[in-house]
C-alpha cells in the first residue's frame, strides 16, 4: 500500500481579497476568498495503490434509455458513443460501473451489484454492453441517482462520481422524490449533469448538479455528446483529493451573513453549513484536482469605534475525517479596521465588486427569462438589459454572446435591448443553464 505523503494530494492557498476598512458603525465585512490546489502527484499519472489513496476514483454513468431517446434514433446512438468514449478515458484502475435509466435504474456493467476496476479488458467488456442498449419507458431520475450511490458504497474508493445524461423531464416520479433523493445523496458523491437535445428541464438538471456540487450543461446537438463526455471524464480523472470543506470560525459577536462560490460559476453554500465546534462552521466544497475557485464571504461584526481593529472570520480549508477531527489544508484572515478617512472606507474591493456583478449577473438573466416565459416583457426587456450591462463592464464575453441571441443589443454600456420575437428554444436554454458561468477578476 502507498504511502500518503504530502506529494501525493494538492498544496492549497488561502488568498484574502478585501477593503478592512470600515466607515465608525459599520457592521458589514466582505470578501473574497480564492482558494487554489496545485502540484496533486496524481494529474495525468497512474494512480497509486491502496484504499486511502486520494485518487482512489469510482465513477457512475448514468444513461438516459427512456422511450424519448429514440426520437431521433441518432440520439440513442450518439449517448452510447459517448459512453463507450467515456469510458475509454477512464484511467486504469479506476472503479466504474454504467446504469441504464428509464422509470427504474438497472446497472448493465458489470452488472453485479457492485463496481469493476477499469483495465483493457473491463473497458472492452462495458463497451460490448452498451450495445445493448435501447430506449423505452419513462424518466425517474431519482432512482438512476440512488442505485449510483449504492454501488460507490460498495466501493472503497475516496473520490465517488456521477456522469448523468437525461434528454426529458423528470416525468415518473413526484419532485419531492427528487428532492429527498439528492437530500439523501449531497455529501455522498459528486454529479455533472448533461441535457441533450431542448425537451428537458433546465431547473431540475441545475438543481442535480447543484445539489451533488458538480456541473451541468447542454448539449443541443446530439452530436456533441462524445466530446462533452470525454472531457466530462477527463476532469472526474484529475481529481485527486475529496470532501474538502471551507470551514469559518468567527470571534463571538460575528455571524456568517453568506458564502457563495463565484468562481468559476455561482453557488450560494450559505443554506448548507453543518456546526464544526464552537463559532464555527463548515461549508463544503467538494473533490479538488488542481485548480482554483473563488467564495465570496459577507460577515456581520459588532460596529464599533474609530481605530478599533477586530478579526472578522478566519478562513480555513479543511479536510474532515471520520473521528471528528480535520486537518487544515490552508487558511486566512478577514480583519476590519474602523477609521474616519473617508477615502480608505469608501473603496470597494475590486475582487469583491466584480463577483457582486458577476453574482447579479446570474440572477438578472434567470429573472428576465422567467419573466419573458410569463409573458411580462416589460420587466424581461429590463433585466436582460441589465444583464448585458454586466456581461459587457466585466468583460464575460461568453455570457454577451448568449445573451445575443436572445435581445438585439442596442447599447450594451447603458444596457439598451430589444427582445427578439423568435428564439430558438437551444439558444433560451443555453442561456439558462450558463447563467451562473463567470470571468475571473482582470489581473
């Protein structure tokens, strides 16, 4: 068995991006965190051997096979082109197992109850039972979701995955199933969540992905699905460590007010904080290869005097274990600093302006295409104008494309748009299920 040493996982860093200056009576401190794992012995190599591994990876493709899948018949085809892409990616070694979803979950490989370790032969064998798939009978995500969870279970793997593909609604089970499913899953595993085709619902699959702290995407072209998966895969191989929580402490008289993930999407983590000792507690985050992320955290403190200085919150990147315990993997301070210049209290963070916009951003958008589907398209017009406002000062050029192909940009500074009378359904959907995709701050 490997022996774990310091090597074999990322390095973290805890950047604190703040104006600790505060106005006397200020009760309010924000900032922003970036938190970056570099140098994991894992990315792109074999993993090492062992249970307590950290690239010890157990992987579940979920496959939509309802009846829908077979309009076009192209469709079924290119899920179980993608899969078998999918599974090549896999690394050797890598525990895997493939679930055909319709109104029941049924594993097809290796279709034992349990999970197979990725080598030659097993990723030819899963292949061969992808054949077999076909399409018919409804959609009941939820049980696709709770047979995934117990066949990682059985698995001693430290990373557990889910790839979810669906092509239609959530028809054959009531939403509060759903909902206690990913109840009973957040925490257990992490999920990307992919629609194919415009026949799908964009809030369910975002609130999957959300739910089990992964990502979710469109693919309108059933074409595009064997690219989609590949890097899917290839991102789930290149995490290294799991379980990672943002733990705050805060001094008695501070309270945590928001944490919100803004980069690279948006995700508020404030409803899900679970109590880690006195003053403190934890927020999670999910697994980590290298990479960096960027939360926004907003702590109420008491006001107090010109001159004061207090500790607001300390950050920390933490690592739970069953015990009780933790080992921190990085850490930082947010301090506040009362004093009457007005220059040094009124400066905002530029770091904390920007995910404010980008964090707006995201929300306006969802407004405004709400509003456009309920017909109101006064407020429509005026949200998506100021989501192009937005989109433009910070430079997300990705978003102002999507945004394009739903109003006629007049002005985007002043946020001046038209909506257009016809939008394809691809376009509307895209642009809803990348609202919460954002830039980085401008170094």
């Amino acid at each position: 068995m490997a022996n774990l040493s310091k090597s074999n996982v990322p390095q973290f860093s805890v950047d604190v991006y703040q104006n600790e200056y505060l106005p006397e009576g200020a009760a309010e401190v924000n900032a922003i965190v970036t938190v970056t794992a570099t140098g994991g012995g894992t990315t792109g190599g074999q993993p090492l051997s062992g249970a307590g591994n950290p690239a010890a990876a157990g992987v579940v493709i979920m496959v939509d096979c309802s009846g829908s899948m077979e309009y076009p018949p192209t469709k079924m085809r290119n899920a179980r082109d993608a899969t078998a892409v999918a599974v090549d990616a896999l690394r050797d070694g890598t525990s895997f197992a493939i679930v055909a979803g319709t109104h029941v979950a049924r594993e097809i490989y290796p279709a034992d109850g349990g999970l197979a370790v990725a080598s030659a032969a097993t990723r030819h064998q899963a292949k061969q039972a992808l054949r077999k798939l076909s399409a018919g009978g409804g959609t009941a995500i939820g049980t696709w979701l709770r047979l995934a969870d117990k066949l990682l279970a059985t698995s001693d793997v430290t990373i557990r995955h889910g790839i979810l593909l669906t092509d239609g609604r959530n028809e054959h089970e009531k939403p509060e199933d759903l909902r206690d499913t990913l109840d009973a899953c957040a925490g257990r595993f992490t999920c990307d969540a992919r629609g194919v085709g415009t026949d799908w619902e964009v809030k369910e699959l975002t609130g999957i992905a959300s739910a089990l702290l992964g990502s979710v995407d469109i693919v309108a072209d059933p074409a595009g699905l064997a690219a989609d998966f590949q890097a899917m895969m290839e991102n789930a191989m290149g995490k290294e460590i799991a379980d990672v929580a943002l733990r705050l402490w805060t001094p008695q008289g501070s309270e945590i007010a928001f944490v919100k993930q803004v980069a690279p999407t948006v995700e508020d983590l404030t409803a899900r904080r679970t109590e880690a000792g006195p003053r403190a507690g934890d927020y999670p985050t999910g697994s980590w290869g290298d990479e960096s992320r960027d939360y926004h955290i907003s702590v109420r403190v008491p006001p107090a005097e010109v001159g004061q200085e207090r500790l607001a919150a300390r950050v920390s990147l933490v690592l739970p274990a069953a015990d009780g315990t933790a080992e921190t993997l990085g850490q930082g301070l947010v301090r506040a600093l009362w004093t009457d210049d007005m220059a040094a209290s009124t400066r905002i963070s530029p770091q904390v302006a920007h995910y404010t916009g980008q964090a707006e951003l995201a929300q306006v958008i969802q407004q405004g295409l709400e509003a456009r589907k309920a017909g109101d398209l006064d407020s429509a017009t005026a949200k998506l104008g100021r989501a192009v406002q937005l989109a433009s000062a910070s430079g997300n050029e990705d978003t102002a494309k999507l945004l394009a192909k739903v109003v006629d940009v007049v002005d985007a500074a002043s946020g001046t748009v038209r909506l257009k009378a016809k939008v394809a359904d691809a376009d509307e959907m895209t642009l809803e299920t990348r609202s919460t995709k954002t830039v980085r701050v401008k170094k």
